[in-house]
C-alpha cells in the first residue's frame, strides 16, 4: 500500500482517503463512484489490499477507454495514471501543455461554424442548445452523456468554442466505433484549458451564482438528453 493512501499503516483504505486519492486519476466522479462500488464488495466504506488493487485496475480500464465492470479485470492494460496536481483541468500532469490538440485546424473550423450557428450567449452554449446536436448523431444516450461530461470541462453547464469542438470531435469518433473514453486524454485537453490553476478553488471551477440558478448545477447529461429523446428511436 502506498502510504499516501494508507496514512495508519492498517492494511485497508477508508473511503474518504480512497477518493482523494483516486481523484487525481483525473476520471469523473460518476466513473469513480461505479468504480468505488464495484471495488467496495461488502460496501462497508472501507477496502483491504485486495480490493483497492481491483479499484486500482478499474481506473487503468476507464482510463484506457474499457467499459468499468468486472469483467474488464481481466483485460491487458497499462498501469492506472495519477497526477498530484490539484487542477482536474491538467488531466495528464504538466507535460498535457506541449501536447498538439488532438482537433485538427480544418476540424475546427466546422466545428466553429456549428457553433456559430447555434447563437451562443457571451461565448457559451447552453446545455438545450447543445442537445438537439448530440441526439442528432443518433448515438445511445449514456454515450452522448459522457460526450457531455467530458467536454464541459470547466463543470459551467456550458460549452465554449473550445468545449464545443472536443464534444464534436468526440461525437465523430463514437460514429466511427471508436470508443469514447472515460476520462478526457491529455491531447483533447484544449490549450486554452491547460493553463495551471495556482489559486486554490480559482473561478473556473466554481459555477457563479448567477448561472448556479440558472443550470443549478453541471447538466445531468443523461437526465437531459434521455428527457426528450422520441421513443420512436
């Protein structure tokens, strides 16, 4: 056990240590808390050597693109990725800022150009805006939702020019059966959002009050996208 983890040398992981820890594997809290779940068999908020190792291997699979269950246990992959930055933005440690944007200059463009189209206030769209485009991708809506919650990466309820373009792009790989990972790669991480946050708590990361009342908090993005989904999908 690391003792970054194990801070009473006691052989087992109390749920709160565990989540700070895992935290910094950069994957959402929706995905840690399946994996949480899946790890804690006995769900006593508590996991022993055995169980933090399988937690461990759970986040190698979400990080990697694997579907988060027990069966992707047993599935080659590289060992699970942590950063001690305390900035979800650097999702891939320092070294994310030297890495091209993985949205091509073309790309952007049309991406730009859908973006413009859809009126955006101030910069933003908002979640209503955005969903008529993702349904329109004819995708299932648990993948549509994680389109959502990886590009909204500052957690606003909104997609920027930027954001928009990541949810874009993720969009057309899903359309070409590839998956959509779990976590946002250090490469899709747009350059404008690489900047490190040395302020603790800075502003991107807390909704202002105002857009608090107006989104109450980030979108449930399956919630909104399964609400008015027509059932003749």
């Amino acid at each position: 056990f690391s003792p970054q983890v194990d801070s009473a040398n006691a052989g087992r992981v109390l749920a709160s240590d565990a989540a700070v820890f895992l935290k910094k594997s950069g994957l959402t809290d929706l995905v840690l808390g399946k994996i949480w779940d899946l790890a804690d068999t006995d769900g006593k908020g508590i996991l022993n050597k055995q169980e933090f190792f399988v937690a461990l291997r759970l986040v190698a699979c979400a990080q990697n693109g694997l579907d988060v269950s027990l069966s992707s246990l047993n599935l080659p992959v590289p060992p699970p990725r942590f950063t001690d930055t305390s900035s979800p933005l650097l999702l891939s440690g320092t070294a994310s800022s030297d890495v091209p944007w993985a949205v091509k200059l073309e790309d952007k463009a049309k991406y730009d150009a859908i973006f413009d189209s859809l009126n955006p206030v101030n910069g933003l769209l908002s979640g209503d805006k955005v969903k008529p485009v993702l349904l329109n991708s004819k995708l299932p809506v648990d993948i549509l939702g994680r389109v959502w919650e990886l590009s909204d990466i500052d957690r606003d309820g909104m997609l920027d020019r930027d954001e928009f373009a990541v949810a874009m792009f993720l969009v057309y790989c899903a359309l070409e059966k590839e998956p959509v990972p779990m976590s946002l790669p250090a490469a899709l991480v747009p350059p404008s959002k690489r900047k490190p946050i040395s302020v603790p708590g800075a502003m991107p990361l807390i909704p202002s009050s105002t857009s608090t009342k107006e989104s109450h908090q980030p979108l449930p993005p399956v919630g909104i996208l399964a609400a008015k989904t027509p059932l003749t999908q």
